[in-house]
C-alpha cells in the first residue's frame, strides 16, 4: 500500500479548522485536523508534507513522524509547538493513525495497546458555538466583560456569555444536564488590560464574583477548572492563586507563560491547587523538563498542536512514568476529539476528558458521521476502525467546500 495524495479540507463557515485527508492507492483515507493559521498550514502540507510522504507506505508511522520532524528542512529542537509546521504535521499524524486502524480493521485504542477505559467523566469548557472555530483578527479569542452591559436574552450554549454574566444558570444548567466539571477564565479581562503585570482589588473582586455565584447556587457538586491562558506574570498569579483556593479549585491551567519554567516552578511550590499544563507548549521535551521540576499534575496537551498522537503516546507514557495525569486539550475541532478519546481510553493515567457542550451538540453533528456518545456526565469513544468517524458525505458537497489537493484523490 503507498499514499497517493493529501488533501486539505476547509469550510467557510468553520475556516479556522484545516482537516487533512491522506488517500491510498487501495482507496482508504485517513482522516487528521488542526486549527488557526489555516492558509500558512494548508501550505505547508502541500509544499512540504506532500512531496515527502507521497509514494511511502502509511503503515510506517514512525518513520514517517520523525522524517516530517527532521528530514524535511525543519531540524526542530527544544520545545517547538503550535508553529504552521508542528500543526501540519500533527493532523498528517493523526491522519496516519486513523489510516492505520483502517488498514488492520482496529481502533486506534486497540493499536495503542487495547482498552482501559470504557468511557470517561467530561467537564464542560464553558466557550460557545462560534469559539475557535471562527477565522478572527487581532486577538484571536472571543472575550466578554461585565463593564459592557449584558445582551436582553442568553440563550442555551452560549456559556461564554453565561460564564460572565449568569455563572449560577451555567452551572445549574450543566449540573442538570449530569455534568459535574467546568472551566472558565473569569480573570482573563483583567490580565489583558494590564499586560498580566497587576490586578487590582476591584478586579479581583469581579473574578471572584464568578466563582461565589457558582459556589453558592450548586455548592460542592462541581468543580470549577480554572483556565488562564498564560496571561499572567508571577506575582499576580500567586495573588489570584491565594485567592481562588477557598473556593476548592479542582485545578489551575497555565496561570503563566509556559516558557518560565523558574516561574511556573516558584507558582507549584506556592498553589495548593492542582496545577495542569499544556495546550500551548506541551511538547515531549516540554514535559520533560517540566516533570523534572515538578511543576505539571495534568498534562493537557492537544494533540492537533503539538505533533499529533504519535508525540501525544510518547508523553502520555511520560507522564506515567512521573506518576501524573493526562487531560488532553479540545475547545477546537471534531477529530481533536476523536483522537483524545482513542488515546486516553488506552491510557491508564487517563484523568478527564475535556468537551465544549455547543461544539459536541452543535457542528461537530454537523460535519461528522458520528460524534462521541454522552450520558450522565461521562463520555465514550467511538467504535470501529481508527477514529471510528469521518467528515460525512454533506460535508464535501456544500457551497462553502475548498479542497486542495496534492498527488490523487481515491474518491
């Protein structure tokens, strides 16, 4: 069997998605994914993935894996993650992986070494329909604050918006709906206004807000994630970190930039609180030096950033090795989820599987032959060969389809 094409796969309406499709000359495709910089990564699977992998057989994945990482003019050292050719790179991976199952008829799960897990507990990252999906400049996040009056109505899985203006509805809601974990980012605003470099007691008075409305409406049945996106210098940090940790945060994620490690060492040593990192810089390497210092608890990870589920096996064996947990990171795409799901069912260091409720019930449904199944707040993977799911037939026939394809097509 040799590949005879890749091909990318984009839709107006959720452009900052690239799904990737790699064709054999046996007719299956194995389908990857990743997200933000879309044209520069379509590119560069076209310019630089193409020409190496086309005529090679699939089945070597491996070698493959390490030739798009070393043989193609990269030569990537240290910590590399989320570059235009990490995340080329991570969705041909996942793509090879989900080929693979399709080729010896088993799910990835089973490739990995078989099921642990039958299904895991979800929390629900509180973002909305249009989060991360959307192509956006200057900021390139969707971002609300209680100084900008409140729209008339919020509807159901607008949980940006609840987050910020209805906490207690959100998280009765959730809870109603049997889910029993949730992220927000109640301090966001604040760090972008100053840099990261202050906050003051008024703005910590409004963060804490979110959490008192959470904590008073359902009490301890859930547990509040908190999610900083790296906004954060230390001293603030630890500020917020004291703060928060009367309201019994299940966990703080990438409450600094990554990349200080003396930093976020000194933020471990400091936080009582359950410390996760990262979607943003959580390479092999990274986690090495991070388990090292003893600084990560939960590696959260996402495999579309960060070299797909070849590099994602490696760490999360890491990380076991460590005695830490995995959570691997999804507020994206479909095949994101997908994937998790594989690898984490065949992890015994497997800890919570992360969802965004308007993606799982909204254009996930939208775009996939099937989508994972959710029941009284746990969610299973999908069954069959590889990812167990592909980019249904409406998906290639609608209006605001581009394809680009190098090589052959097998359909």
């Amino acid at each position: 069997m040799r590949i005879i094409g890749l091909e990318t796969v984009q839709l107006e309406d959720f452009g900052n998605l690239v799904w990737v499709r790699v064709h054999t000359d046996e007719g299956l495709i194995g389908l990857g994914e990743t997200f933000r910089n879309p044209e520069a990564v379509c590119a560069y699977i076209h310019e630089t993935c193409a020409p190496r992998l086309i005529g090679e057989d699939p089945r070597a994945r491996t070698r493959l894996a390490q030739a798009l990482r070393f043989d193609v003019g990269n030569r990537f050292q240290g910590f590399p993650t989320r570059s235009i050719e990490i995340r080329g790179n991570s969705a041909v991976d996942i793509a090879l992986w989900d080929l693979c199952g399709k080729i010896f008829d088993q799910s990835i799960t089973t490739m990995l070494g078989g099921t642990v897990h039958e299904s895991f507990r979800l929390y629900n990252t509180c973002a909305n329909s249009n989060y991360n999906n959307k192509v956006r400049t200057g900021y390139d996040s969707q971002i609300y604050s209680r100084k900008t009056q409140a729209p008339q109505e919020i509807t159901r899985h607008e949980d940006l918006l609840m987050q910020v203006y209805e906490p207690a509805r959100l998280a009765r809601e959730l809870l109603d709906e049997g889910i029993t974990a949730m992220k927000i980012w109640p301090f966001d605003v604040p760090a972008r206004e100053s840099g990261g470099r202050w906050i003051t007691a008024e703005q910590m008075k409004e963060g804490l807000w979110v959490l008192e409305q959470i904590r008073d409406e359902v009490g301890d049945a859930m547990d509040i994630l908190m999610e900083y996106h790296g906004l954060w210098t230390l001293p603030p940090a630890l500020e917020i970190a004291r703060a928060t940790e009367e309201f019994g945060i299940f966990w703080q994620e990438d409450a600094v930039k990554l990349d200080n490690f003396d930093d976020l060492q000194r933020y471990a040593e400091v936080s009582r609180t359950r410390i996760a990192g990262s979607e943003n810089l959580g390479t092999l390497p990274w986690y090495r030096e991070m388990f090292a210092r003893g600084t990560i608890d939960v590696a959260n990870f996402d495999v579309a950033w960060t070299g797909g589920l070849t590099e994602a096996q490696r760490t999360s064996h890491m990380a076991l090795a460590h005695d830490r947990t995995i959570a691997p990171h999804d507020c994206t795409g479909p095949v994101t989820l997908l994937a998790n799901l594989q690898l984490m069912a065949a992890m015994p260091n497997a800890l919570i599987a992360e969802t965004v409720r308007s993606h799982l019930e909204g254009f996930y449904k939208e775009v996939m032959t099937d989508v994972p199944r959710v029941e009284n707040g746990r969610i299973f993977p999908t069954s069959g060969p590889g990812l167990g799911a592909a980019l249904n037939s409406d998906v290639m026939s609608r209006p605001d389809l581009r394809r680009r394809i190098s090589g052959r097509a097998c359909d």
